[in-house]
C-alpha cells in the first residue's frame, strides 16, 4: 500500500467513492432536528425520518448474503464559508450535504454503498451493494437497536457558528484581513476565508448500537503576499485558528487581529530571509507547526491498517523502544474544542486518549473496527469518514508529543550552530519511514542565540531516527490545525507539540 507515501497536511481536497443511488432531498423531520438535544436521542423513534424498524430491516438486507457485520451511517451536515479578497467580499456559499452509507463487512472484505435519497427503497439498493461483498446465505441475527446516549459533550453547542447572522461573520473577516494588510506596506495580497459547519450524524449496526452525534467546526484563515519591490523578492505566509466551538474561539484563543498580523510577519521577515545551509547539525523545532512532522511521520506510521497489512516500519513492534525515552506521543480526542475532538468516532466508538509511545516504548496502533478485530484487540475511537460517501478508516484525531521539563529558551541556549524550524510548506513521507519536509520560516541558531531568518529549507530524515535523536523536550505545548489527506478522504486535526531539539539532522539548503 502506498496510502501513505505523500501527505499535505493542508489538503482540503477529497474524492468520492461507492456508488451513488438516487437523487437528494431535504426532510423537515430531520433536518429541524440538528440541535444539542437531539445528539443524545433521536425524536419520536425516528432515523432520519425512518422508523427504527426500517432500519433493522435494512441491516437485515445488508447481511442477506452472509456478511458479519453490517452499519447504517446517516449524515446531515450544513458548511458555510465566506471569503475576501481584493478589499470585497468575493464568495459567500452554503452546502448541505444529506445522505447515508451503508457497510458490510466479510473477513477482511468490506462491500460498501451509499445514497443521498433517505427512503427506505434507496437505501435497500446501496445496502445490496454493500452486500455484494459476500456470496453466501445469511445466518446472523441482528441484534435489536438500543439508542446510546453520548457519555459526554466535549464541544460547545450552546452558541454554534451557523446560527450567527453573515454580517457578524464578514465583520470577523474584515478585522482579520485589514490587519494584515495594515501591517506592513509590503503586503501586497491578503486572502481572509471562514467557514464553519455542523454535522448531525447517527450510526446504526447488526450488533444494536443507536447512537448520535451533532458536531459544530469552524476556521478562520489568513493567507497573505509580500512584494520587496527593491529587490523583487516575493514571499507567502499563511496562519489560522478554530476548532469545534462557537465564534467565541476568536477571542478566547487568538482573534481574527491575531492571526492577520501573524500571517503578515511571518511573509515580511521571509523577505530578509537568507538561503539555508545544508548538512547535517542540531534542529530545533518550534511549537505549533512542528507537529505536522510528528503527525505525518509518526502518527500516520501508527494507523493500524498499514499495520497489520506489515506495510508501516512500525509493523510488528509492538513493546519496543522506537523511540527516546523521553518521547511520549499520543493522540486524544477528547480535549475540550480541538479541531480533531470528537464524542464518538464515525463507527459509534466512543473516543479516548490513547497512549501510542510511551517513554520510547511503541504501546499502541490507533485502530476502527475492522483492524481491532484483525488484530485481536479492542477499537479505540480512530475510525473516521469524510462524510457518508465514505468508508471508515483508521484515522488520526489530535496527535500530540507530550511536553517535558526544559525551558524552551535553554533548549536555544543549549546549540551552538544549528537549524530552528518554525513554518512548514509540506512534505512527504515514505513506507519506510523516511521523510522530506518543506520549512517556510525557520532561523539560524549561532552560539545559543537565533540569529537571522532562513528559508528554502528541507528536513530530511526517518522516523525512527528522529524520534530516537530527541534529547530535549520543552515544556511549552502549541496546537496546529490541520485537514489530514488519506486515501482519497480528507479530515479534521490537531496536532501538538512542544519546542524539542533533535540532536542531529540532515538540513537540506542551497
């Protein structure tokens, strides 16, 4: 499987896949229903406007050919976005996008189809689809729906974003745009988008789970352009916040001034910035955006479909050392308004922090259903879809490199020539480990001090040798939002991390 080879973690793209049956229509009976309250225990014995008996009905079709497992996955979500460019409001948009996709698993074969028409005859014909995947008589009984309550509410639905008015949100943008095209007469093009989101889904399956879910996502971005006209330099920066929450998230964590000026600085000291050095040396990486590495090199490692299929260099090692003692990563989706968070997983799992390395010791794979029964163990909140149109995988949440006990100025202090990484442009990541990642922004470090500006950078690297070359972890932690790219499906992170040093690397440069 090469699923894994080249990522971007910034990827907003997905491609479709099953098969699509019939034409959409909007029903009141459930689209009225994305509240709060309905999360916790669909109205009046309905699915989506379908009785529950239907809905055994239509698991019973899904299994009529002999499968072992078979799931309804039903979703309403509603996006809103808006975006400004060249001082006007140039886009304004609404989606709604209504549907269901039904599983069958056999083995490890999984058949899958999908509909947007919510009737009981469309949603036969994607559940013989999905069915197709077996070829013999059924003789599993499904078990009888218990609706589920969510044993707890880790976002905020008290205010969700899709209820504020458009001209607050265009306020939001504007602020966020006039103040990176205010900071500095060298910003010559400023890109403020926004765009927010809530999802009601249910998902039903032949072993009796009911439960639901109501999840609210908002971004706001910044991407700006920066003109030396002295010396026709011309550089990019980009910087963003959101998470599951309210539009509070712009004034409790950073404001839309905030992250204007932080897009803006980042492309003006680009201007100054020098061509990096290359060879091998010691690499600092900052908060923030240093997590895309560990999200791409290790967390995507530790997926459990690449695995168990012994196509990660993870395979089979479970128990060991993998990485420095002092490196502990884990990935949790349970913190409170992350972009990653999530109440249940896309498969009813409910979510939990779960430890993948554990003082360099490798004690998990982030797992759905179908590689927990693989691999003999326990799902562990990791199956994810980007909407119903979409088989479940193996999916990171809110990966994180545990914070340590150095101060993040003594690990500057500690290098007397080295590389400080700070913004990144992407990158690519191999089977084996091996890694290329792009740095937009990073900084010399001379005498324990930075020193001036670099770019054209790359980091390059393994996995394994990077995490067993960490010999220093700062005890600071910042967050960075992500949309992560597998296998044709694009979803919702956070990754983490601390300033870490890594006490040799290969810097690529000029």
């Amino acid at each position: 499987m090469n699923n894994w080879n080249r990522r971007d973690f910034l990827k907003t793209a997905g491609a479709g896949m099953g098969i699509a049956i019939g034409s959409g229509m909007l029903f009141s009976q459930f689209v009225s229903g994305c509240n709060p309250k309905e999360a916790d225990a669909p109205a009046g014995g309905l699915v989506f406007g379908l009785a529950e008996e239907d809905v055994k009905k239509l698991l019973e079709v899904a299994l009529g050919k002999g499968g072992e497992f078979a799931e309804l996955y039903f979703e309403h979500t509603i996006t809103n976005s808006v975006t400004m460019a060249e001082d006007i409001i140039k886009e304004s948009s609404e989606r709604i996008e209504l549907g269901v996709g039904v599983r069958v698993i056999k083995g490890q074969q999984q058949g899958y189809g999908y509909t947007n028409d919510i009737n009981f005859d469309s949603i036969k014909s994607a559940a013989l689809t999905a069915a197709a995947i077996a070829n013999s008589n059924s003789n599993k009984n499904i078990a009888n729906l218990e609706r589920k309550a969510l044993k707890r509410h880790i976002y905020d639905l008290n205010r969700p974003l899709y209820e504020m008015k458009l001209n607050p949100k265009i306020d939001l943008i504007k602020e966020a745009y006039i103040a990176a095209q205010n900071f500095d007469s060298r910003i010559q093009k400023v890109t403020a988008a926004m765009s927010d989101s809530l999802e009601k889904i249910t998902i039903a399956n032949s072993n009796g789970l009911l439960i639901s879910d109501v999840r609210p996502q908002t971004r706001l971005f910044v991407q700006v352009t920066a003109v030396d006209e002295k010396t026709g330099v011309t550089t990019s920066a980009f910087a963003s916040e959101g998470g599951r929450m309210g539009a509070d998230v712009y004034s409790r964590v950073k404001t839309p001034t905030d992250i204007g000026k932080e897009a803006a600085n980042e492309a003006i000291i680009l201007l100054s910035a020098k061509p990096a050095p290359a060879g091998e040396m010691p690499v600092v990486l900052d908060k923030e955006q240093s997590g895309v590495m560990i999200h791409e090199s290790v967390g995507h490692p530790l997926e459990a479909d690449a695995n168990w299929k012994g196509q990660s260099n993870m395979s089979g090692r479970m128990g060991e050392m993998v990485a420095a003692p002092i490196v502990t990563i884990y990935d949790d989706a349970t913190i409170p308004n992350l972009r990653g968070s999530l109440n249940i997983d896309d498969e009813g799992t409910e979510t939990k922090k779960v430890m993948l390395i554990e003082n360099g010791r490798l004690t998990a794979y982030m797992n759905d259903l179908l590689a927990a029964k693989i691999m003999k163990t326990e799902p562990n909140g990791h199956g994810r879809r980007e909407s119903y149109q979409f088989m479940p995988i193996p999916r990171m949440n809110n990966t994180i490199l545990a914070k340590g006990d150095s101060d993040p100025e003594e690990i500057i202090k500690s290098v007397k020539k080295g590389f400080y990484a700070v913004s990144y442009q992407g990158g690519m990541v191999e089977n084996t480990g091996t890694f290329t990642f792009s740095v937009n922004l990073g900084y010399m470090i001379e005498d324990g001090k930075l020193t001036y500006p670099l770019k054209n950078a790359t980091l390059i690297g393994s996995n394994l040798k990077i995490m067993q070359d960490v010999d220093m972890i700062g005890n600071d932690t910042g967050f960075f939002l992500g949309t992560c790219g597998k296998e044709g499906q694009s979803v919702p992170v956070t990754c983490g991390t601390p300033t870490l040093r890594i006490s040799k690397m290969t810097v690529g440069g000029n």
